[in-house]
C-alpha cells in the first residue's frame, strides 16, 4: 500500500493523472490480475520525471507497463504505481531514422512505415505493445530484433533523472531484454534505423508477416504473447506440445492448439490458473526433456 503522505504528493503533483486502487485487468492482454496501488499517466517528460522522483523519495515502487503484453499481475494486486506512457505518441521521419515515443503502438509504427515506403521495420508487423516495451524486451522474431534497429533511446531514470539520450553502442541487448536499463528506469522514445524503399514493397512484405501470424497463433482471443522464452538451440512451443501438453487447461486458461507456446484465455481466468498452468508445463517439460523453461512473460505483484 502507498503510504498516506505519498499518496497525497502524487495526487498534487499529478492531479487527474493519477488514480487510486486502479484496476489492472482491462490493462493487461491477457484480462487477468488484481488491483494496482495507483496507475499513473504523465502527459510529458516534466510530468514523468516529477513521478519518478516522488515515488523514489517516498519508496514506492513504480513500473512501466506498456500496453499489458508479455505482462501477468497477481491476483492479489501490485504494490506501488503503474506507469502508462500512453501520451507519449510522437511519430516522425528524421533524416534516415524514425523517431518514435514510448506510447507509439506496434499497428501505427508499421502504417507508418508502410504509408511512407520505409524498409527495416516490417519485422514489428503483428508484434503487440507499445514502442517503450519493444525496446526493454528487445522485442523480435527470427533472426531480427530491436537491437538490430535502434540507433538511440532516451531515459528518465528511477529517480527522476533526465531525461537523456542513450546511443547504441552503450546498449546491452540480450535476448528478450535490455540489461542497461536499470530497474526502475523508464523508456521515452526511440531513434530506429530505416531504409528508403517503396510502399508497396513495404506493404507486401508487412502483409506476408501478418499472414504467417495469422496461421500459426492464436491472434483473434486473449492472450499474452509468447510464455516462455526459447532454450538454446530449440523452440519452447514445440517441446511443450511434444510433452503432450496442447489443449491443456487449468481453470479459465488453456494452452493454445494452433500455439503451444501461447496461454489463452477462455472465459472466468485468474492469474492462479495462469501460474498453475506455467508451472504445469515447466514440470512435464522437465521430466520429459530436462530442460527449464524460463518464462518471457513477467510476472509482478503480490503472490497470493
């Protein structure tokens, strides 16, 4: 809980963009979690960096949550403030680059794109969240992931520092993650490397990746994106649907029959079914292979 005197500083400093004892189930994709303490939304930099700065001086946590993708919030909610940079949608062509706000969606970065014959992007066709979650989850697929396009990305630190411009080669990116960003840390926005092309081009290759989504993963229900992060060497859909695990349901969740790496949500679901059906598959995974199903998606709040 957010201590009183906290409470009131955040509610002066941020007025209607904040609120109290927020539910978080229509914020995440999946449609699951309990309450947060307090869900904010700063309208600029000034505002964000105020934010931070305040939950830092009173020690409360705060944390950026995107559009709720690759996002589980316990049942019993989550302490401290969600961050939702949802204001922050500048979108523009700068010599070369685009140069995109945290709060840019995954659909208007590629219409962008497509509309202007931009190559180098189409990768993100189909992956959902925002540009700020891409960034610190290095988002991909394949071979091609974010790291292989930013140029630059700019920070409010934790304790309201900044914001400043961070350059490429002063980035670590790992797979699904960006280990220089320090916990608490927030992503404003993003400079990503293009190439000039034509919109039809574009626009043919944006439509192939889309299609193959389409095919292979269950785009049309309530889902989380992808579990669990790929083992070295292998996929781990394919090591849960050959363990027989297809179709398996705990509750209102079902592992996906079109995706065996996707959790979908079939009506009435709690993040106790989530986690009991992740831990179900990373139990017969390992009798089965040995290998330890690390998952991608993040799990906050408090365990009930």
């Amino acid at each position: 809980m957010i201590p009183a005197p906290a409470r009131e500083a955040l509610r002066q400093a941020l007025g209607g963009a904040i609120r109290f004892d927020a539910e978080t189930r229509r914020l995440t994709s999946l449609g699951v979690g309990g309450p947060a303490d307090a869900l904010a939304t700063p309208g600029d930099r000034q505002a964000l960096a105020r934010l931070l700065a305040l939950c830092a001086d009173h020690g409360v946590p705060c944390r950026p949550i995107g559009r709720g993708f690759n996002l589980l919030v316990h049942d019993a909610g989550v302490d401290g403030v969600l961050l939702l940079l949802s204001l922050f949608k500048v979108l523009e062509e700068r010599e070369g680059h685009v140069f995109a706000e945290a709060g840019v969606s995954h659909t208007r970065l590629t219409r962008f794109c497509r509309e202007r014959g931009l190559a180098g992007l189409e990768f993100g066709a189909g992956i959902p969240g925002n540009l700020g979650g891409w960034v610190a989850m290095n988002a991909g697929i394949g071979d091609r992931e974010v790291k292989d396009v930013v140029r630059e990305i700019e920070i409010v630190s934790s304790d309201g520092k900044g914001p400043r411009s961070v350059g490429r080669a002063d980035l670590e990116f790992v797979y699904r993650s960006l280990r220089s960003l320090a916990p608490g840390d927030v992503v404003v926005s993003a400079l990503l490397a293009v190439e000039p092309s034509t919109p039809q081009k574009v626009a043919a290759r944006i439509d192939e990746l889309l299609e193959r989504r389409r095919a292979t993963q269950p785009l049309d229900v309530p889902s989380c994106g992808s579990v669990f992060k790929n083992p070295p060497g292998g996929y781990a859909g394919q090591l849960i649907e050959e363990a027989g695990l297809k179709g398996a349901r705990e509750g209102g969740v079902m592992i996906s029959p079109q995706h065996a790496n996707f959790m979908v949500n079939t009506g009435g679901a709690t993040t106790g079914d989530v986690l009991a059906l992740i831990e179900r598959a990373q139990d017969e995974v390992r009798r089965q292979t040995g290998i330890e199903l690390e998952t991608e998606v993040r799990i906050i709040g408090r365990p009930s």
